[in-house]
C-alpha cells in the first residue's frame, strides 16, 4: 500500500510539473487555429507536432467545416492530456465552406494574434516562437512548407512520429526544410506587397487586423483563392507582408489534389478585389464577433 501511495503521489507530482513547466514556457496572446475536414488521423499527428512546441500557444482551436464523429472524439481524447485549452468550432458539412469556419474559429478566439495553419500541417518546435518573435504590428506573416510525398505521410501516420529531415526520402520543395538565421534576413521582406506565394494552410496575422478588412470572404465557396483575396485585403488595407522561411520550418502531409470546380469564378472574385483595390469584403467575420463563445 505504501509503494502504491508513493506511486500515485509521484505521478501527482510530475503532472503537477507537467503543467507549471507549459505554463511558463506558454504565450499569453497567440491563439493557434488548426483547420480540419474528416481527416483525424493526420489532425492527431499535427496536435502531437503542438505538443512539442518550445513556446505553447495560448489555446488551440479546431476549426471543423463538417467533419463527421470520428473527428470530434479523436479531440476528445487529445484533449484528456493537452497542455493548453483545446476547443473544437464545427458548423454543418454543406460544401467546401473554409473562409465560413475560419471566421467563426478568428471569432472565438481569445488570443489578439492568430496563427493558423491547415491540419495537415505538422509544426517543427520553434514554429509558434518564431510567429511570437516575428510578430510586429499591422503586418501579417506568410510562412512556408515541405511537402511531404505518400509514402512518407503514411509512414507519419503509422508512427505516430513528426520528426523528418532535408535528407529524408520523398519530399518536395525541401529547400524549406533549411534553417539559417541569415537566409531569412535575407528573404523575410521578399515579395512586399505581392500575392506571390500566398497559402493559408501556413499564415499569421494581428486579430485587430483581421476585423479591420472584416475577415475571410464568405463568398469564396469550393476550394481556392480566398487566402489570396485575404492578403490583397490585407495589403490594401496597408498591412505589411512577411515571409517566415528558413527558421520555423513544417510539413505538409500529402493528399490527393481536390476539386477545383470553383477555381474560375473564385480567382476571378480575388482578382477583382486586387483591381478594385478592396479592403474589406461584404460577408465575413463581422457576423460572429458579438455570438462568438469566450
């Protein structure tokens, strides 16, 4: 009875320094928004790649445009031994809605900046301490990915593990597997007030800039070209762009390509933004700021 006691007040202590240990290694203001769509297994594995973060952020949401249950139970159980609050934003499957939830999820947040990245994508550790140490006002961050080829994502996923190399087998682009302090001095202004390159499956940006252009444009519907239409809002707005590559390196797990049946009339919505030099879209954020859940 005396080890088992010993046993159980060690575990206390541990978890005890478990969770201390998070708080002071935790930003106060960033909140981390993980966009997800039937696809728990690899959400798990970017939740594990949080978990390693060498700064936690302030919270982590899920943004779900409709997944269905296995999604929410896999966060469920992730949730049992999180180190930061883990919560779950989830609106009906009606179609490819992903401007829709990230409003939602920017409203709900509770941090003033927001990192989010895709849920296929796996963070090395400094990732969220770069985007805090990155951060300068009214500009917004445009971070960079390996892609990551099938047969190494499966091998991910089967292990559990998130850590890969610039020399493991089956990559592209693993340029952006580097990490040089001077190569992105060097890069971190490149493209100014361009679109070039622009994902938002790897971006950060101020919560008071977000609100200013009034978010995503909930007119982007079916896959493409609404984070471009963000980042010309952003810019014309006159909000700074900057890259993050070379220092906060991740890994964009593979997946076969999806339809782009409503590439055209998105990209011709996004090119109109950037000719009529528009700042703010008619159908965004601004509908969930006074509902969103605190």
């Amino acid at each position: 009875m005396k080890v088992s006691i010993s046993l159980i007040n060690l575990q206390h202590d541990n978890h005890q320094k478990f969770k201390i240990n998070n708080l002071n290694n935790q930003s106060a203001f960033i909140s981390l928004i993980i966009t997800t769509y039937n696809r728990p297994d690899a959400l798990a594995l970017v939740l594990e790649s949080v978990k390693q973060q060498t700064l936690l952020p302030k919270e982590v949401i899920i943004a779900d445009d409709g997944s269905r249950d296995e999604t929410r139970k896999t966060i469920e159980a992730v949730q049992e031994n999180f180190p930061v609050p883990l919560r779950h934003c989830w609106q009906e499957d009606d179609g490819f809605r992903l401007a829709k939830i990230r409003n939602k999820a920017i409203a709900m947040a509770q941090g003033s900046y927001i990192i989010m990245i895709d849920g296929d994508i796996i963070l090395s550790k400094s990732v969220v301490f770069q985007h805090e140490k990155q951060a300068t006002p009214n500009t917004f961050i445009q971070g960079s990915r390996v892609l990551i080829g099938p047969m190494k994502t499966q091998q991910l996923l089967q292990s559990g593990k998130t850590a890969f190399s610039f020399f493991t087998r089956d990559l592209r682009c693993r340029e952006n597997k580097i990490q040089s302090r001077l190569l992105f001095e060097l890069t971190k202004n490149k493209y100014q007030g361009s679109i070039r390159g622009i994902k938002g499956c790897h971006m950060s940006y101020w919560k008071e800039n977000v609100i200013a252009i009034n978010g995503f444009n909930e007119a982007f519907e079916g896959w493409g070209r609404e984070d471009t239409d963000f980042a010309i809002r952003m810019m014309n707005q006159g909000f700074s762009r900057k890259n993050l590559k070379f220092i906060a390196p991740t890994g964009h797990l593979y997946h076969p390509e999806r339809s782009m049946h409503n590439h055209e009339k998105n990209n011709d919505l996004a090119m109109r933004a950037q000719s009529m030099k528009s700042t703010v879209c008619d159908k965004g954020i601004a509908a969930y700021l006074d509902t969103a859940t605190q």
